[in-house]
C-alpha cells in the first residue's frame, strides 16, 4: 500500500485543495484499503495515535465512517457531541485547536460555517478533516466519486447532474469535484438555487484544464438527457428554520427525481444520494411533511431510492473507505 508522503500533515477541508491527481490518489488508497478490510487483511498503520470528532451537527454515517475508520487503522477515537464540546461557546475556537492539537494526532469537525473548520486548521498543529460544513462537505464527494469509478470504470466524462437546491455543502462539492476529475457537472433549479457565481467561474478554470464542464440548467427534462448520474439531497438543510419547507417544496417540487427522469437519461443512468433521504414516511419529518403538504416523498421517489438502478448504499458505504484513506495517507 503505497502512500505518498505529500499528503502527510496536511488537512482536509477543502477538493479545492488538492490537485486532480492527488484526489486520484486518495481513490486509488481507498480502493487498496476496501480491498483490505473485504479479504480481512489488517490495516492497523497507524496504532497508537488518537483522533478527536467534533461533531456540532449529528449525523448517523460520519460518525460511524470516522469511527470505524479509526479503527481499522489501529487508532482511538474520542466522540464530542454538541453538549459535550465547548467550542465556540465557553471557548475559542483557536483555544479548543491549540489544546486538542496537543492531546491528538488529528481532528475531524462537522458543524456549520467553513470558517469555523478553517480556524481549527490555522491553529491545531495537526491534520483537520471537514466532515460537513454549511458550505462544503468534500469526504462525501470522495466517496461519491469512488462509486461512480466502481461502477463505470471510468470518471472522466461522466455526466453527473444535480437536481435541487445546488448552493450549499453538497452542490458547491459536487461541482468542485467534476471538475478537478475531469466530468461534466450539471446544476439543475431554478435559478436563484444555483451556487455562487464566483466558485462556479473558478469550477469552470479549473473544468477547463481537465476536460470536464460546468453547466446549470433550469429545466429538468432537458438537463437529464444522457447523465451517468441524477444526484439530488434534501431540500432543506440541518439548521434550516421549519418554515422554508413550504417554499422549498414549492419551488423544488419539479426537480424530484421519478422514474419518468431516470428514463429520460437512459439505462445506463445510475441514481445517487447522500443520505438521509425522505423518500417514503418512515421518518418523522416525512410524516410530518405529508401531514402538512400531503406529500408522500419529497426530493426523490420511493421507487427511484429503491429501484435496481440505485446505488445509494454503495456510496453510503465508500464513505467509510475514503474518510479512512484521507486519515492514513494525511497522518
């Protein structure tokens, strides 16, 4: 298993940070790694050292991604929930860097602005890893990209196309990452959904120099023609007040992916989510949702999440293989 030395000590906040052929690298670890752990080889590198998770927003697969990855690599980890750090709150974020940094050999953080994972990483002295910010989220896009590879062979020219509400962590990541492998992005709301105007002109430069594109589009029949992949996410965010609901499923209704777009984008067109997603009323915020709005699904439809062209746990479970790559080759 060969690790390139130029990942060592570095953090993981950003794909605008690493070059095209360093993400590469980081896919091609963790399709070494996954091939490890399914032949039960031991992969204990890095035994001995500890990690801290901060987590200021909860979540079901970052959490057992770094924890298991953790494990698997011999390390320890310490889990900080919301109540249990103080980050922020009874102490800087610059303080809480310096003293886990001395107490830790990386930290990972999932929370709210990018400016809050940057600070830790200005001040900790050791790897910082994003788990998901309001602005980014680059360890799913990783794994996104490894199922895509599994499953096509390839990335370069795939056609991805994200419908829904493309201006936050997943859109802006999603794009990011076309980009610097080489594929086409497709962003497709309305228009007031599409990501910053500035990011997407530094996701078209960089686009430029790898082959691949970034395009938006607001009508959904004509963006699906031809895509590898539809990808869609929640239409509304953790730490998004209950009232945007009915203006999301206003104003995204007609970007739920159905059956109908999956045939509109062929056979060979394979259906991606991050999780969690409200595809039926088996969650509380779908039948609270259903109560209010009469919906019975809501980015995606049941039939579509569960249907023989997903492949939303594959991906779920590449998270694990790639924040586990990030953590051996970055420590």
């Amino acid at each position: 298993m060969d690790i390139s030395p130029n990942f060592k000590g570095r953090s993981f906040l950003t794909l605008l940070d690493y070059t095209p052929e360093e993400l590469t690298a980081l896919l091609d670890l963790a399709d070494a790694l996954k091939a490890q752990k399914q032949q039960g080889v031991p992969h204990r590198i890095h035994a001995g050292k500890n990690v801290a998770l901060i987590f200021e927003k909860t979540s079901t697969r970052t959490r057992c991604a770094f924890e298991v990855a953790a494990a698997d690599l011999g390390m320890y980890a310490v889990y900080l929930d919301p109540k249990a750090s103080q980050i922020g709150k009874k102490e800087s974020i610059a303080d809480t860097a310096k003293v886990l940094g001395r107490m830790f050999d990386g930290i990972e953080y999932r929370g709210f602005g990018q400016e809050r994972v940057e600070a830790l990483a200005k001040d900790a002295g050791v790897p910082v890893w994003n788990g998901l910010t309001n602005e980014f989220h680059p360890t799913q896009v990783l794994a996104d990209a490894m199922t895509i590879r599994e499953h096509f062979g390839s990335l370069k020219g795939r056609k991805l196309v994200f419908l829904g509400d493309a201006r936050y962590n997943m859109g802006n990541s999603l794009m990011i990452g076309c980009a610097k492998l080489g594929m086409r992005f497709v962003g497709c709301a309305p228009e007031k959904y599409f990501p910053a105007p500035e990011l997407a002109a530094r996701c078209r430069e960089i686009a430029a120099e790898t082959g691949g594109s970034v395009a938006f589009e607001t009508d959904p029949q004509k963006a699906v023609r031809g895509a590898d992949v539809l990808y869609t996410d929640v239409w509304v965010s953790m730490g998004e007040p209950d009232e945007v609901w009915a203006e999301r499923i206003a104003d995204l209704s007609p970007y739920r992916v159905t059956r109908e777009l999956m045939e509109l984008a062929g056979p060979q067109c394979r259906f991606m989510h991050c999780l969690p997603a409200f595809h039926d009323l088996e969650t509380e915020i779908g039948l609270d949702v259903y109560e209010k709005f009469g919906l019975d699904c809501m980015e995606v439809t049941d039939e579509v999440f569960n249907g023989p062209q997903s492949i939303v746990f594959d991906e779920a479970e590449n998270r694990m293989h790639t924040i586990k790559a990030v953590m051996a080759a970055t420590l």
